[in-house]
C-alpha cells in the first residue's frame, strides 16, 4: 500500500500521497489541482441540488394535488423518492470519494452507503419495470385496466419492489456475498484504508448485473415492444374514438422516454461492471468513477424530462413557487 516510492522528474525519490499518513494499510492518494477540485465540486453540488429539488417537486406534486392520485403516479412518485435518495444521501459522500480521491467517511458509513447505491439503482429499475406493466394494461388490455391495476395492488407492487432492492442492496455488502470465494485475494490486494467500492467476485458482478440491469432491461425492452407494435395497429381507432386512449398514449411515450434515458445512463457502468472481474480488474478507477457519476445523472434528468413532456408538472411548478399551494383547497386545483 505504502510501500511504493516513485521518481520524481529531477531524480528526487518521493513517497506517494497517502490516504493516512500514519496507517501502514493506507491506500494511496490522487491530488487534484485545487482549481480542478474547486470546479468539480462546484459541477457535482450545482447537480445534486437540482436533483434534490427536481425530485422533491415531483414528489410534492404527485402527494399534494389529489387529481394525480392515480397508480400510474404514485408509480412516478416511488420513482422520485429512489432519485430523491440518490441525490440526498449518495451523491455527497460519492463526490467527496470522487475528488479527494479518498474514504474519510468509516468503515460502516461505505457499507451504508454502497448498500444505498444498489438498492436505490435497483429501486429505480424495478419502478420502471412495474410502470412498463402499468402502460401495457392501459394500453394493450384498456378495459382490464382498472380491475387489476388499483392503487392497493400498485401499493404492494411498491413495497415488493423497496423490499427485494432493499435485501439484495444490504444483504450484499453487509453478509459480503460481493467477495464470496475471493475473501483473501481481496483483503490481501485490494482492501486498504481510505478505500470505498463495491468489489465483486465474477459470480456476483454476474448475478448482480443480470437481477439489477440487464434481466429487468430485457423485459420492460419487451413489453414496449408489444405497447408498440399495439399501438400503431390501434391509432387511428384510438385518436378517433376515444381522447382518454390519447392521453394514456402521451403517458407511455414520455414513460419510454424515461426508461431509455435510464438504459442509456447506467449501460455504461454495467457493461464495465459486468466485464471487470473477466479481465482482471483492470477497468481504470477513474473510468469506472466516470461511469457511475453518468449513472446518477439518470436522477437528475428524470423531473427535467417530467417538466419538457408533462403539462400537469409544469403546471403544479408553477402553483408551488407562486405559494397558491398554501391556498385553501389548492390540492383540488385542476391540473390537466
């Protein structure tokens, strides 16, 4: 860990930057330029800001006004508290590991935290799986809709979804399934003081890849595939005939949109996380950081996308910074 002396370019010898100066375990330390420091961490605070108020906005609207108490946005409203979370508690601490170059945070604060950063990745596609069965019944069987899609079923939906992401996000890191069979590989190469990542044996990276990406992308790939191809056999009959069939269509093109933004965002991390323990663990820290930084950035997009596609969000902005929010009867302000 410190044991490595490098030489400097006037032939002086220097020992390298440490995490902890006194730890003979201490990971060694990368010192950004201040000004580089000072323009990141103005960069990442500006976007956790905006996904803290982004999201909380969406989660205000939804609670707040009772004409978008549907299971369709109460599926938004759990997707927005996952997002809410990841700018709130994830985002911070993984932008001071990100520019320090360092984990000055403890030992049970990084599994807290990458325990919040699986859970919540895996909160989010889990949401957007249960959305994209949400919009193939209101799309594909319209009059079955609202039998089976009720709020009491979207609730437990919910709640399975938080439980499962929950279990496999903690069970992970806090039993160690992550290095199952390579324990002493990696306390002896890779654990070091001043260190915070989720370091996966080829089984679990596998395992974790397909349960939390790639298998709940296949299938939401797949069901609006079928929305699609349903769709555009029923459009005309349904732009004729009945105007609630247009709105439900908007919903599922501005909640594909979503859902490829997410795809789009996090495909990168996981193709690097997937391959990793294949080639050696030899993907660069610094593009693996990059990657999971584009991952989170998927929290920050979701309300902006919500904003550009959805008149009812626009609408609801403007009654909460006006403050007729705090108007009597405000929650019944029509909306759509």
């Amino acid at each position: 860990m410190d044991g490595q002396i490098n030489i400097s370019q006037n032939g002086i010898w220097e020992k390298p930057f440490l995490c902890y100066e006194f730890s003979n375990r201490s990971c060694q330390r990368f010192i950004y330029p201040l000004e580089i420091r000072l323009l990141l961490y103005i960069l990442f605070s500006i976007s956790l800001i905006i996904t803290i108020i982004g999201n909380l906005l969406v989660i205000i609207t939804v609670v707040h006004f009772k004409q978008l108490h549907t299971p369709t946005n109460y599926l938004i409203l759990s997707l927005a508290v996952a997002d809410l979370l990841v700018g709130g508690f994830v985002m911070p601490p993984s932008m001071l590991r990100s520019i320090e170059t360092c984990w000055y945070l403890g030992n049970l604060f990084c599994k807290i935290h990458s325990s919040l950063d699986v859970t919540l990745c895996t909160a989010s596609i889990l949401n957007l799986c249960i959305i994209s069965l949400d919009r193939y019944y209101a799309i594909c069987h319209p009059f079955e809709y609202y039998r089976k899609m009720t709020s009491v079923a979207t609730l437990i939906m919910i709640i399975i979804c938080w439980t499962v992401s929950a279990a496999l996000g903690f069970g992970m890191m806090f039993l160690e399934l992550n290095i199952l069979g390579i324990e002493d590989f990696y306390y002896e190469n890779v654990d070091c003081d001043g260190r915070c990542l989720v370091f996966q044996s080829k089984e679990a990276a596998t395992v974790m890849s397909l349960t939390c990406f790639y298998v709940p992308a296949f299938v939401m790939l797949c069901v609006y595939l079928k929305i699609l191809h349903t769709a555009q056999q029923q459009v005309q009959a349904i732009q004729s005939v009945n105007s609630e069939f247009k709105k439900e269509g908007k919903a599922t093109k501005t909640l594909a949109i979503i859902m490829g933004v997410f795809l789009t965002f996090w495909i990168p991390f996981f193709i690097c996380n997937l391959i990793d323990p294949f080639i050696g663990y030899s993907v660069p820290p610094l593009l693996f950081d990059l990657f999971l930084w584009v991952g989170y950035y998927n929290s920050t997009c979701n309300p902006i996308v919500y904003a550009f596609f959805y008149s009812w969000f626009r609408h609801a902005f403007r009654v909460i910074l006006s403050g007729r929010i705090f108007q009597i009867n405000s929650s019944r302000t029509m909306l759509l």
